[in-house]
C-alpha cells in the first residue's frame, strides 16, 4: 500500500488512492509478484542449479544449454497460457482467470521444490521438469494479461498507464523476492545447496500464494468487461478474432514487447550463468541481480508516469535506443566475469528494461477493444516473452560458441533485433488519449 501512496499525487491521480483502487492496485502488484516469483525463481535455477542436478551427466557447456533449453520451455508455453486464459477472461471475466493461473502456478513451483535428481530417478525427473515448467508457463501466460486488465479498466483515463505498470512491477519485485530467496540458499555449504538448499524457495511458494489468494478474491471484476459481457459472450473464440481482424496489431505490440524481454534473457539468465562459470562468486552475483531489480522496479515507476504525460510511443522508443547504446557495453562488462562488472551490466541494462515496460502494459491494452482484451494483450506480452527472453540465452551461448568465445557476434544480432524493435515502435499507434470503450 505505500507504494501506491507514494506514487499518488495531486488532482485526477488522488483517484487512485481511493480505497478501491489502492485495493485493485495492490491486488495486481502482490499477485504479479508471487507468480513471477515463481517463474523467475526457474530461470535463477537454471543457470545456477539444474545443470548440476538434472543434467550433471553432461559437459558443463551442454549442461547448460540444455538447462536454457527446459527454461525456454515454460516461455514457449506461456502464449498457450494467454491464448487458454485469455478466451475464459474475455468470456467470462478477468478474476476468475487471475485466481486460476495462481492456484496452477503455486503447484507447479511446489512440486518443482520436491523433485527428485536424475542421480535417483534417472530421466524421468528431466520429463517431470519440462512438465512442471510448461505448467508454470501457462499460468503465468494468464497473469499478466488479467492483473493488468483489472488495473486499467478500472483506472481513470489519464492514469492508465500508472495503474496498468502495476502488474508489471510484479516481475521486479517477484525477481528481488526470487534472488533473495536463492541467494540466502547459496550461503550453505555447496553440497548441501544442490542437494536441498535450492529446494526451499520452491517450497516457500505455497505460502506466497496463500497470501496472494487471499488478497485477490476480494477484488472487484472489471467494470468495463461487465459492460461488454453480453457481447463477450457472443464471441465464442476471442483468439480467431485477434488473428483475424487485428493481426497487424498483434504483430507490432509483440515486437515491441521483444525488446525489454532480450535485456531480461541477455542480463538476468544468460549473463547470469557466463559470469559465474567463469569464476565470479555466486552469492555476490545473485546479490547484485537483485539490486537490478530494485532498479527496474524504479525505472518502471517513472516511465509509466511519463507515459502518462508524454504517450507510450515517445518512452519507449527513449528505451529501447537506450537498450542499442548500451548493448556492446553491457557485453564486455560481462566478459570481464567479475562481479563489479556484472552488477554494472545488470544494474543499468534491467533499469533500461524498467523504461520500457513502464508504458508497455498501457500500449498493449490500448491496442484491442474490450471483447479481445485479454487474448490481445496476453498474446502480444507472452508471444514476446516466448521469443525475447525464452531463446535468448541458448541463442547467447550459441552465438558466444560460434564465435569462438567474442561477443562481438552476439552484440550485433541484438542490435538487431533492437532495431527491428524501433520500427515497430515508431509505426504503431498512440493509445494515450483514446477511450477504452470505444477502441475497435
């Protein structure tokens, strides 16, 4: 709640201080954050852990790949999770979607925590967490298209952009809650850490998610869904209509997505695992990442309240060109394998991340009209996560192996990519001023 308070102003924005919203406010960051949580736990552990407990059979390099490989695999599934999640909450309502994806989400992360190594159960506990990691995907894949749809379409019109970051804040503050865990796990003695320090975060789940439950089903639906419910209801597959009828949108928001998503694959995953295998120390890494998420929680807040006042367009063209200077950078930072130059990689780059999810959420809703909402956005955010942060560390650690080692390669294809991301931001529409009611 204080810091709902704290962003709250003067005028129109009090607004978001009524009692109401502070509690569809909070209902959207707490919820965000224990399913991210969740989710972003899986990617720590995949660069810290699972080599060494599901793939110890393997050379390290191969170990990792194949660790990315069964992350990228809950990232692939997340557009499942929007698509699934995004029918029933344009069809029936957003809550019942959000409590859902929490519930699934909460048991996958548990069972995660209780499963058994392939030392004692050979490769059935690789199949068993390919399963549990696509389960995490599609309940994630719902979450923040509904957190962010409960904020907005209850906000008032100058504040959407505000209110809809608040289910973005959910993956900063989830990825400080998932680093923290961890890295108080990495203090134990090495043995005891693979074999069940990693474990507790996981199990801590189930009480995360307890609180969010409870916090969640108090909230109110959507008022602009109970507007359109008869109209939601006589569209009987959201999803053939978002292809059909605003496929260009749907392809422009989900390249733009992809540019915050490679910082989050490139710095908090990938970068992750090169520095630490070359000799950095663990806990001080882990310790740093989550110093980058406090920074991307604040870049996060300030970008969605310019977005308020200058547009979506004009914040996150700012960052992604500020992603473009600071990719080669951020490379040999990480190169150097120390953690002084990793904590300036991660800090800056996820705080560049944190401009441009600010208004992302707003961009995404803006784009579709009520009956489609929640497929729209879910598809275009999950799409984007699928391919900006899904691949990005196997296709990091592929292009730092083809090059035998140089990242100069690698720098140039996200540059790239980055720029791919420039067009369609600066092609796409403004969505500050329109009515939500009224779009499409």
């Amino acid at each position: 709640m204080d810091v709902i308070r704290a962003v709250s102003g003067q005028g129109q924005e009090q607004k978001l201080n009524a009692p109401h919203m502070r509690s569809i406010l909070a209902s959207s960051f707490i919820g965000g954050a224990i399913e991210f949580y969740d989710f972003l736990l899986y990617a720590t552990a995949s660069a810290l852990v699972f080599p060494r407990v599901f793939f110890n059979d393997l050379t390290p390099g191969v170990a990792a790949f194949a660790s990315f490989g069964t992350l990228a695999a809950g990232y692939v599934a997340r557009p499942l999770g929007g698509a699934i999640f995004g029918h029933f909450g344009d069809r029936m309502g957003r809550k019942g979607a959000l409590v859902t994806s929490m519930l699934i989400m909460g048991i996958a992360t548990t069972l995660i925590g209780l499963l058994p190594a392939t030392s004692q159960i050979g490769g059935a506990a690789v199949v068993l967490l390919i399963v549990l990691r696509i389960l995490q995907g599609i309940a994630v894949g719902g979450e923040w298209g509904g957190a962010m749809l409960i904020a907005i379409e209850h906000a008032p019109g100058g504040k959407r952009g505000l209110a809809a970051s608040f289910a973005s804040l959910g993956a900063p503050a989830g990825s400080i809650l998932a680093t923290g865990a961890m890295s108080a796990a990495t203090l134990l003695p090495d043995e005891q850490f693979l074999s069940w320090g990693w474990r507790i975060p996981f199990l801590l789940s189930i009480v995360l998610v307890t609180i969010g439950l409870f916090i969640r089903l108090k909230v109110a639906e959507s008022p602009l869904f109970k507007r359109f419910e008869e109209e939601a209801e006589r569209r009987r597959i959201p999803v053939v209509d978002v292809f059909t009828r605003y496929s260009k949108r749907l392809l422009l928001g989900t390249v733009v997505g992809i540019s915050q998503l490679t910082i989050s694959g490139m710095a908090s995953v990938w970068a992750v695992n090169y520095v630490v295998a070359h000799g950095a120390e663990r806990t001080g890494v882990l310790n740093m990442k989550t110093c980058a998420a406090v920074a991307m929680l604040v870049t996060t807040l300030v970008s969605a309240r310019m977005c308020d006042r200058l547009g979506r367009r004009p914040v996150l063209i700012a960052g992604i060109v500020a992603a473009m200077l600071f990719a080669y950078p951020m490379l040999l930072l990480v190169q150097q394998a120390t953690v002084a130059g990793f904590a300036v990689a991660v800090i800056v780059g996820q705080g560049i991340q944190g401009i441009i999810i600010g208004p992302l959420a707003a961009f995404l809703a803006e784009l579709f009209p009520t009956s489609i909402r929640f497929t729209g956005s879910s598809l275009c955010f999950q799409g984007a996560s699928a391919l900006g942060a899904g691949f990005t560390p196997m296709a990091a650690a592929a292009l730092v192996s083809a090059a035998g080692g140089g990242f100069v390669l690698l720098g140039g294809v996200w540059i790239g990519v980055l720029a791919v991301c420039f067009l369609a931001a600066v092609v796409a529409a403004e969505g500050r001023r329109k009515d939500l009611a009224s779009i499409g």
